[in-house]
C-alpha cells in the first residue's frame, strides 16, 4: 500500500496543470511548472548541506512564494518542518532551536537583523541560509541551494515525522507538537471533501505561514492544485483590495480579521463579489459580526473550524448551511461543527467515562490527524495522549444533531485576536520582574480581539510598579501578542485551602452577561 506523503500528495494533483498558477504574491505569478522546480533545487541544495530523512529544517520568514516552496522543498529533501513564529522573542525562538536542534536554519533577510542575538551563538550550530542574496559572514544565501540539479522526492510518508509546529505551553515552555505526513494530509483531504478548496481554487492566505492554520490552507491549495494568494500580512483596506485584485474565490480569515474588515476605511461590499466561501477558526463568530458579514455579501459561505496543533489543525467544522434558516433560528450557528470523516469525538467526565448527550465535560478526539506526541517530552504526551485519544483540554458538549458545543476551556489558555496565548508563559515572564511578588493571568472579554490578556499582579513589599514597566518588561521576554494588554494590582490573590489561585473568581466579573467563558 502506497504511504500518503506530503510531496507525493501534491505531485500527483499538479502533475498536468504546470502551466496553472501556483501562488501571486507582490504582484508576481509563479506557475506550477516554476514552483515545483525551485522546491526540486531546493531540496537538492539542503541535501548537500547534509540534510537527512528526519533532520528539522528550521524556517525562520515572513510570508512569500518562497514559503510555499520551503513546504515542499523540506519534506522532499526528507527533512521535518520546524517554523519558527517571527512574532516570537529571540528568547522563544531560541528555546525553539536548541530544542528541535535543525540541521539548516532559513532566515529571510529582513529578520536576520531584528533577531541578531538568535545568530549570534545561539542557533545551535546549524548551517545558516539568508533568503536573499546579501553578503553576511557566516551565512549561505538562497542561490547557493537553487544553484543545485533537481532531485527526486525523498518518499517519506505515512506515519514518518512531516513537521513541528510550535505551541505555547501550560508549563511555562513552547511545545513541538510532531505532526504525520499521513496524518495532515488526510486531515487537509477530508476538509477539501467537505466543501472547502474545491479544485482551481484561488486562496487568500493572510495568516502568518508559520501558523498551522495557514500551513493547512496551503496544503488544501496545492491538493486543490489551485492558486495561493499570498499576503504579506493583514491590512483591512489591502485585505480587501487583493481579495477583488486577485479574484479571491476561498479565504482564510479569524473573526477579528472579518470584523476589522467591516469596520476598516472605505468597506466597499463589491469587493468580495468573487469570494464564495470564508474559513474562520480560533473562535466562534460573534453574532454582529456575522449579521454584518452577511447582510453586506449574502453570497458568501461560512466554514467555522475548531481543533487545535495537536490535531492537524481540524475536528470539528460547522457547515454553511448551520448559519442560516431553521438552524440559525435554532442557534446551532454557535456550535462548532461535525467531526471531520478522519475524527471521533468523546465527551468525557473527570472520572474518563463518556457522557451522555448535552452534559458538558472535556473534548476528547481520535483519527488520523491526531499528533504522533510532543518532541522530547514523552511525559506530557503521555498526559494528552491516553489510549489513543487526545486530551483537548476544551470543555464541550454534544446536541441531538451531533453538533460539538464549546462551553469552556479547562486548560488555562487565552485566545486573542486568532492567537492562542497559554496564562503560564506570560506569568513565567511576569514572575521575573523585580518588583512582582505573584501574578495571575487571565483572558477576559474584548470587543475587538476576543478575549484580551489581562494580568492581576500582587506588588513585593515597598515597590510600585507601573502598567508601563510591567508590559516593557514582558515584551523583552515573549512576543508582543501574548503580553498583557491591561494590569490591575491587587494586595492579595483569591486562593484555595490547598493555595491554588481561583481563577474562576478573577474571572467571573469580566464575564457576567456572557453566554460562555470562550471568546
């Protein structure tokens, strides 16, 4: 039986449609043909740099074409994915390295000088390459990998290691979370199945490539054998402007990115007369959010997507036609979806024992896209993996339609403006300031982001920090995203018997009148 592999999934959908292109961006058009011989370099040239079969390749960019082909260039070397989140500290990204140890760290120019401490001894001895052509002591640049013959794909699938994305972490530390070629494929194959991408398809991908979300979208394109509307990154008026340029037919966006849309200089509806469906994930669509969306383009269909990294991005999708008619009227548009073909669902109780329909407990997910673990660290994939089964950490339930319901999530994780921010990292980072004696950190409601990071910070003895000292401080240690966006100092925290911060009690005056503790 042939194993499902990245590359091999997507030479046999562009095999006849070379001439058909590929991915646009910054005005350039790359055809299939051009793409798939560049990667074919590409993986020549990492070859040479000792690149073997399940060696990391670290990626380290902004968004382009280049990026596209870097996803099939590494795998088709035999290599694993590693992208590194640009929006991350030099501290974050440095974890990272020494932690996936890459044999070939990629760096697009513009980030080579922002993160000079990450090249300066701390990138763990791997092969530099500079995405460009300047001249850098101690660096390699782009041509001297495409300078190479094509070679074959290297013909890793199946269950071999494709790639590690990572993720915040409960404990304070970045996770990789290693993900199959089999299963990601076969997740982005079901999705396609359903509605989403369908072939010749002309994708907006707008969200950072180093995010899983966007990566899925690029593969649902390229088996789609359709075309990558790259953005460099999110603007509403460019958005916009390159979704009508562009005749965009499929986008990926957040709910924010819809809302600042609506709300951006010069909406003009007329622009999205060409897009048919929109994919949103990260969290549910506000109610005005979608009345607005779809009273200015009727025509548009809506795919809300929920899973996480540990499942090859997908579980669950809530169709187009739950967001109209007899279903919006019976609110089954707030639900996040059906399992996805390769997904089984379980709501399970504290005792592990599945519930009945409609009681509320903790989402459990099984199939072909569930993660293979957590890159060295077996004791925590023993704790989210257990016979078979991911523990989501989401509290959910289930209706008499099938529809998963998320009411609540039971890890300690914030989800804001589409970017998932684990409580423990920013409180790790604010424990290091001088002047804080403890610290919570909670996400609370926010009307343009979701849910906003906000910290309840305890002073030491005889000190008086300030909001401004306390947000400089976290944005020299984690990226600027995941740093609080309001501080309240208290004198105490609310505690258990057992000293365990009550965070429900820090919460619940934020969230009176909501329907739900999820964004």
């Amino acid at each position: 039986m042939t194993k499902i592999g990245y590359v091999s999934s997507m030479l046999a959908v562009t095999a006849d449609h070379r001439d058909r292109p590929a991915v646009t961006f910054g005005g350039q058009v790359v055809s299939w043909g051009e793409l798939l011989d560049r990667a074919a370099r590409l993986a020549a040239g990492l070859r040479a740099l000792g690149v073997r079969d399940g060696d990391r390749v670290a990626i380290l960019s902004a968004n382009s074409d280049l990026y596209m082909a870097l996803y099939l260039a590494v795998p088709w070397a035999g290599g694993v994915l590693a992208p590194l989140n640009n929006r991350w500290s030099v501290e974050e990204n440095a974890y990272a390295i020494a932690d996936c140890e890459p044999t070939v760290l990629l760096a697009s120019g513009e980030l080579i000088a922002a993160n000079a401490a990450l090249f300066e001894g701390r990138h763990g001895g791997a092969t530099l390459v500079a995405l460009d052509e300047t001249p850098r002591e101690g660096w390699l640049n782009l041509s001297d990998l495409l300078a190479h013959v094509p070679i074959p794909d290297a013909g890793r699938g199946g269950e071999d290691l494709l790639a590690l994305f990572y993720t915040g972490g409960t404990t304070g530390r970045s996770k990789g979370v290693m993900l199959s070629h089999a299963g990601f494929v076969s997740n982005s194959m079901a999705m396609r199945d359903i509605g989403i991408c369908p072939d010749a398809c002309r994708m907006l991908v707008v969200a950072p490539l180093f995010h899983l979300a966007a990566a899925a979208a690029l593969t649902m394109v390229m088996l789609a054998a359709g075309t990558a509307v790259i953005a460099p990154a999110f603007d509403p008026a460019g958005t916009l402007d390159l979704i009508a340029e562009q005749d965009v037919t499929d986008a990926l966006l957040v709910p924010t990115m819809v809302q600042m849309l609506l709300d951006g200089p010069g909406f003009d509806a007329g622009k999205l007369s060409n897009l048919k469906t929109v994919m949103y994930g990260a969290s549910p669509m506000p109610e005005a959010t979608i009345d607005r969306i779809m009273d200015a383009a009727p025509h548009l269909d809506f795919f809300q997507c929920y899973g996480m990294t540990e499942v090859s991005c997908t579980a669950t999708v809530l169709k187009p036609e739950y967001h109209r008619g007899e279903h919006r009227a019976a609110g089954r548009h707030r639900g996040a979806g059906v399992p996805l073909p390769t997904a089984e669902l379980m709501i399970v109780g504290e005792d592990g024992q599945a519930l009945a329909q409609g009681e509320v407990g903790e989402i459990l997910v099984r199939g072909k896209g569930v993660m293979l673990g957590y890159w060295n660290q077996p004791e925590m994939t023993a704790e989210a993996l257990r016979n078979g089964w991911m523990h989501t950490g989401d509290g959910g339930r289930l209706d008499d339609h099938g529809i998963l319901y998320v009411v609540d999530r039971i890890k300690d994780m914030i989800v804001s403006g589409g970017e998932n921010v684990y409580s423990a990292e920013v409180e790790s980072a604010l424990t290091k300031h001088p002047d804080v004696a403890q610290c919570a950190v909670i996400g609370v409601p926010d009307e343009r982001w979701g849910e906003r990071v906000h910290a309840v910070v305890v002073a030491r003895p005889g000190t008086q920090p300030s909001v401004q000292s306390i947000t400089d401080h976290c944005r020299a240690l984690i990226a600027g995203y995941k740093c609080p966006r309001s501080v309240e100092f208290r004198d105490a925290l609310p505690l258990s018997a057992a000293g365990k911060v009550l965070k429900a009690d820090l919460r619940a005056p934020f969230w009176q009148g909501h329907s739900r503790n999820v964004a």
